[in-house]
C-alpha cells in the first residue's frame, strides 16, 4: 500500500509539499480546483499541477501525483442522468487530459446537491482539540427553521420537530449564520456550487419526482457514457460514498451501502468502475460490516480513505470525527482486509489510502486550516495507520 496525502494546490493549501514529505506521505491526492465546475480540464493545466507535484527539488524525497480528488459531476448529470450529453463530453475530456499525463485513479461522488455535510467544523473534544461532526438536531434545525424547506416536516416526529424548534431558538444569531455557511456554503475542496439559501431552496425543488431509483439510473446512464473511455485509458474510477450515508433535504443518496455499490457494479460491469473505500462515511451506519464489503469488493477497490466516525450513544444519527483508531471503524480488522487485497495487485496497482479529516490540534488551533484537513491531524493518523501497517508485516511502499 502506498501513503497518500490529499492537497488543495498553490494558493489554497497551508500544507506545503515539503510538509508532506515530512509525514511520510509519498502520493499526492489533488484536483484541479480553479476549474468551474462542469468545465473540461485541459491537459496543459493537468500536465502545470503535475509538474509542480512531482518535480522534486534536489535532496528533496519525490512525490507522484497519483489520485484526482475530484472532478465534479455537474448537478444536471444527477437529475437528467445521459441527457446531460455535453457536461458527460467534458468529464470525459477531462479523464482524456488525465491519461495522456498519466493520472489513472479518479475519485468522484454522486451526492445530489451538497457534498458531504457536517454541523460544525470545530467541535471541541475533552483533549482541546476540534474536530467535524454531525449534530441531528442541529440539522433539523437548519432544514426546518433556517433553509424552511418545503415539506420538511414530513421527514421529522412531532419529538424531533419539537427538539428542532428548541435548538433554534437557543441558537445566536451568529451561530444560526454560521451554520448556513457550514451546511449550504461550499467547503475547500468540494464538488458541489456555493449556494444562498434561495438558491438552496430552488436547487432542492429541482428533484422533485427524483427518487432513490431514478437518480441510481441517473447515475448508472453516466457510468455507461464515462467507462468505456475510462477503461480504453487505464483509468479506474471510485465512487466515494455518500456522506452521511443516508438521504438528507428529502434528497435520495444511492452509494451508502454494500447493496448499493453491487447494484452499480452489476448494472456496469467494466473494470474502471469501482469504488473509494471510505471508512469513515461507510462506518457512520451500524449495519456496513466494513471488513465483509473490502472481501466483497476487493477486485472493485482502487483508493482509500482511512478515517474513524463515532457515533453518539443517544442518538445514533449523530457522529463525530473520532481519532483514526479510536472510533466505531474497526481500523486494524479493516487494514487486514485491504493488506490482503493489495498483496494481489501488481506493479503500479497498489493501493493508495490516506488519512483523512483529522483533528485540529497543537499549533494548527492557532492557525487558518481548510476544516478536516490540517496537518498536524492528518499526521497524527498517518502515523498511527502506518503503526498497524507494520505490525500487520506490511509496511507502506516507497
């Protein structure tokens, strides 16, 4: 298995490239941010952040680019599925621009109209540390009170209204506009449009009559358009799943479970369709068995995200960003699983994982750090995953 690091590129990211040389991180997870979203990437702009990723300075240990990290599928693909025919043509110029500089892995997510969705971005642990989590009531608070969806009640209990209703009324003005920002706003490094509240409403109207079946068709209709030039190029595809892994604004979500991904995998059999095992939006539901999908999928697994949710005994809707081995992720029981896949794969084929949404802890709680992504936390769990990668005889690739 090789040591991935995901990184925002120039300009967005506090993290230099020395920083991740000094974690041990040896693969560069990135994307082409600047792009607007729905627009082809170009193979001089991919061939630009290529060459600043892997032009190693002298004396300097040297990184690859191996894993994009993401080229967003515009909003109209999920709600018209193959009749987004020009938006399918760019996303495929843009895997086109990829092969020939010879980036092969692309994570993507077909999560319909926000990307993944916390509460608060710097909730603080009994250590002083911060970390993401995912507040039910805060949730349903900002779905019925703030956005005001249209029939938001629908999807709560009279309990859960009421509670809704108490939150918010024991919010700030201040905390009642942080959370828009943190919930409609889009974060670093998401795939999905910065969106106002009226703009949030109007984007949700728009799936009226998409349920969880027509937006699986929509999705398998780009998988049927986007493969066969993924796998003519070498290219494997991993669909990262949905986070939380339910539906959220009355919006369906379709890759949350195992049921869900083996549905798309025998829907559009080609190789280049697999998945991004992400444990910590897989581990947020009680009943994925992490360990039984990396044995299910194993020939489907091409990337890794290694992270630890805890889920609140009250409620079980409701998590948190829990240290990498500390959470409901079963850590070791899992990277025994994918040690095994990876011993299968050949030359040029291993396994890249990375630690993902670490805390913000030590001198990154003084600094201005893309939430989930500061360094020292994202160090902190490389390290330890690194740990059971030895005891497990399988130390990480240079």
């Amino acid at each position: 298995m090789r040591q991935g690091w995901r990184w925002y590129g120039p300009g967005r990211d506090g993290v230099s490239l020395d920083d991740i040389r000094q974690a041990g991180a040896t693969d560069i997870v990135t994307s082409l941010h600047d792009v607007p979203i729905g627009q082809a990437w170009t193979a001089a702009a991919v061939a630009e952040r290529k060459q600043r990723v892997e032009t190693t300075p002298a004396g300097r240990s040297p990184l690859r680019w191996s894993v994009v990290e993401s080229i967003p599928i515009p909003d109209v693909v999920k709600r018209q599925g193959g009749r987004a025919k020009s938006e399918i043509e760019a996303w495929i110029a843009s895997l086109e621009a990829l092969a020939r500089n010879d980036v092969k892995v692309v994570c993507y997510n077909f999560m319909p109209v926000v990307d993944w969705t916390r509460t608060d971005l710097d909730w603080v642990l009994p250590t002083g540390a911060t970390a993401l989590r995912f507040e039910q009531e805060r949730f349903a608070a900002f779905d019925l009170h703030i956005l005001a969806r249209d029939g938001a009640e629908a999807d709560y209990t009279p309990a859960e209204r009421a509670r809704a209703r108490a939150t918010f009324d024991a919010m700030s003005p201040e905390e009642r506009d942080g959370l828009v920002v943190t919930i409609a706003s889009a974060l670093p490094g998401s795939t999905t449009d910065p969106l106002s509240l009226p703009a949030f409403r109007e984007r949700l109207r728009s799936y009226a009559g998409i349920d969880a079946a027509r937006l699986r068709q929509h999705l398998i209709e780009f998988l049927e358009a986007v493969t066969p030039a993924a796998e003519a190029h070498g290219i494997r595809l991993t669909l990262h799943p949905d986070d939380p892994p339910r539906p959220l604004f009355g919006l369906p979500r379709v890759a949350s479970t195992a049921e869900d991904y083996a549905a798309l995998f025998d829907a559009v059999p080609s190789p280049a369709n697999g998945m991004c095992f992400c444990t910590g939006s897989l581990g947020v539901r009680a009943d994925n068995d992490l360990p039984a999908m990396a044995r299910r999928f194993a020939d489907r697994i091409h990337f890794v995200h290694l992270r630890a949710t805890k889920r609140d005994a009250a409620d079980q809707r409701s998590f948190h960003e829990a240290a990498h081995l500390e959470g409901d992720v079963d850590m070791v029981a899992v990277l025994r699983e994918l040690v095994a896949i990876d011993r299968t794969r050949g030359p040029g084929q291993e396994l890249i994982f990375r630690p993902d949404h670490g805390h913000r802890m030590l001198d990154d709680l003084q600094k201005q750090v893309n939430p989930g992504y500061a360094a020292i936390g994202r160090l902190k769990g490389l390290a330890e995953l690194r740990g059971i990668l030895y005891a497990l005889g399988a130390p990480p690739q240079v």
